[in-house]
C-alpha cells in the first residue's frame, strides 16, 4: 500500500490549469512561488523553460468489430413414408408432417439469423472505419469542434444505433429458436409415447424409429443455433456498450480538437460499488492529510484541465481498477462575506464541470463523490480530486 501511495503521488499534474497539490513542489504557472513571492530565474530554470516540451501523443482506436458466426446449418432431409392403413400409422403420418413444418421454421430462423449477421458485419465495418478516421484527424491535429469530425461522430453514433437495432433482432430470434426447441421435445416425447399404443404393425414402429431419428437430428442445429444466437448477442451487446463510452469520450476529443485514450469505463472495473449522495458538504479537517491527485485552479476563463485530468484518472485506475474519486470544490474565504459567498457558487459550478468531463470520458457516476469547502489559503477557485 505504501509503495502505491507513494506511485499515485506521482500522478498529480501541472498542466493548463492543474497543479500539484502540494504547493511547495513546484511553482505554478504563472511563473510565482505558490506562496505569491516571485520565482527566482536562474540559468537552469531559464534553460528549461526556454527547452521545447515532447510528448508522446494519447491515441484512442476502437474496439475491433467483434466475430460473428458464420455457419449455415443444413437439416436432414425427411423420409416420406408409407401408409400402412392402421390409427398408429396415422398418427406417424401426422408427426411427420409436424415435423416438416418444425424443420421449415428453423431453416427460416437460420436465413434471418444470417440475413442479421451479413446487416451487423456490414455496419460494424461503416462504424469502425467513421471512428478510425476521426481519431487519425485527431492524431495528426485539428482545430476544436471541427464540423467535418461533429458530422462523422453523428454517423457513427447513428450507425451504432443500428448495431444495437441488430442486437435487438437477434433477442426476438431467440425467442423464436426456442420455441422451436420446444416444439421438438414435446415432437419427441410425442413419438416415444406412441411406441406404447396398441394396434401397430412392425411398418408402424420402423417409421417411428425412422421418425424420432430425424427428430433428433433436427434438435442438434437447432441447440447449435441458440447456442450461435446467445454467444453472437452477448458479443454484440458487449461492443455497443463499450462504444457508446467510446463514443462520449471521442467528443470530448472532437471538442478539444485533440485526443485522449479509451474510455475509463474500459478501466474502471472491479466489484461493485454502492452510489453515493450527488453532493455532500466537507469540512478542511475531513481532506486534511490527504493529498489530493489533481488539483485544478480556476484562475482564467476556459482552463485547458481535461487532458491532464484524464491522464491523471487513467494511471490511477490503472493502479486500483476499482479506485473511487472524491471531486472537492475549494472556495476561497477572502473578500468579504458576498465575495465569498459567490466564490462558493462557482466552485460548485467548476466541480460540477470537473465530473461532466469525467464522465464524458466514460468514468461511472457512482464512482464519484461531490463536495465543496472553503479554504483561507486558497486564492481562487479551484477543484480537488482525491481517490481512494
């Protein structure tokens, strides 16, 4: 645990408007000391500043389309039989074009199962190769909100509602697979029966056994294609669940003209976790010793945090899947009791912005916590955010 800590402390960021939080670290980015004495300029500070910033750029790819089954099931033909003149005989008779009509119901459910498959495959690739081209816009760079990426998001976004049209179509196809399914117990139970009743003759119970072995031979595809219908939903209702995330992040990206990785809904996993109250009130004693991992300074309109703060979240998630944040709205107590009462109010307002981005980048709701505070050290707005 120590040795976690003691990585997660690395996580805090100085990017835009975020800062470490311990203000003793490093200087903020208005060039003073985070007591508001100015920073000394010495020749290595000026070389380091005056050093070009590489980073390595956060690529966001989506998931590969998933498989699909492809196999065409074929049903075994029917003997046709002969009337042997007895009331068993016609009984066979009747079973057997029961039968016919089960066979014809499952070979329908396959031609719809691969009429939905051949309709799914065709929108996965349109959706894949819509979010392939905006990320490699993103990649290379763009300008925020461009309209030619805002068109081909509302494609993909539109194409991946008919993805979950499909998933749908293959729920109603189950249900009728399984109706067939049963059709052809009570079939075979029926035949079985019928082995008992008297005033048959040998043809009888030969076009039984006949009967009940093309039965059986029917129920195999038809245990194949549930099972084919089953693992192709749970497949597809994966994807599109996983995508829609991927989908609220990568507008965020497009907002931002740059990008971020994969959603943190992909990282945010583990067991579950009980939702907590929308906002609660904190106290400096409460978040005192606890250092926070990112801490965002509302000091000028527009501050660019989104990127640092997914970075941050990222790595810490990636440390403690199952991690919790607490987002703290920090007010500054100076100025008066009306400028501090307006001070709360927009640090409110930052935090509720803070866990918009959140989740936007696909972090669950019930894995964050809301609070506000005041601080006499604080000079301006700002928002912390603890995890645990």
């Amino acid at each position: 645990m120590a040795l976690w800590k003691t990585a997660l402390v690395g996580a805090v960021l100085l990017v835009g408007g975020c800062s470490f939080a311990t203000d003793s670290l490093l200087p903020t980015l208005t060039g003073e000391e985070p007591s508001g004495k100015p920073k000394e300029q010495t020749a290595a500070t000026q070389a380091a500043e005056a050093a070009p910033v590489t980073t390595e750029p956060l690529t966001t790819q989506p998931a590969a389309p998933p498989q699909l089954n492809s196999g065409n099931l074929q049903l075994a033909p029917i003997e046709p039989g002969k009337p042997t003149g007895t009331a068993v005989g016609q009984k066979v008779a009747t079973m057997r074009q029961d039968l016919g009509r089960l066979q014809a119901s499952v070979s329908a459910h396959n031609s719809q199962l691969q009429s939905v498959l051949s309709q799914t495959t065709s929108n996965a690739q349109q959706y894949y190769q819509l979010v392939a081209a905006i990320n490699a816009k993103l990649q290379v760079g763009t300008t925020p909100s461009n309209p030619i990426l805002v068109n081909q998001w509302n494609q993909a976004q539109s194409i991946l509602g008919k993805i979950d049209g499909d998933v749908a179509s293959l729920n109603a196809l189950s249900n009728g697979v399984a109706n067939d399914s049963a059709q052809a117990a009570y079939l075979l139970d029926a035949i079985r029966a019928t082995y008992t009743l008297p005033g048959a003759v040998d043809e009888d119970h030969r076009q039984l056994a006949v009967l009940e072995d093309e039965t059986n031979k029917t129920v195999v595809p038809i245990d194949r294609l549930l099972n084919e219908l089953s693992e192709d939903t749970s497949r597809q209702s994966l994807y599109v669940a996983r995508e829609r995330s991927n989908l609220a992040t990568l507008s965020v990206a497009i907002k931002n003209g740059e990008l971020f990785g994969s959603s943190l809904a992909n990282r945010a996993y583990g067991a579950p976790v009980a939702a907590a109250p929308a906002r609660a009130s904190a106290s400096s004693s409460k978040l005192a010793g606890r250092r926070p991992l990112v801490v965002i300074r509302f000091d000028r309109p527009d501050v660019n945090y989104e990127t640092a703060l997914y970075t941050a979240v990222s790595e810490a998630l990636a440390r403690k899947p199952d991690a919790r944040f607490d987002i703290v709205a920090v007010a500054p107590t100076r100025g008066g009791t009306a400028r501090a009462a307006l001070a709360r109010d927009q640090s409110k307002k930052n935090a509720d912005a803070v866990m918009r981005s959140l989740t936007n980048m696909g972090l669950p709701a019930d894995r964050m916590t809301l609070s506000a505070t005041t601080s006499r050290v604080a000079e301006t707005s700002e928002v912390h955010l603890y995890v645990r």
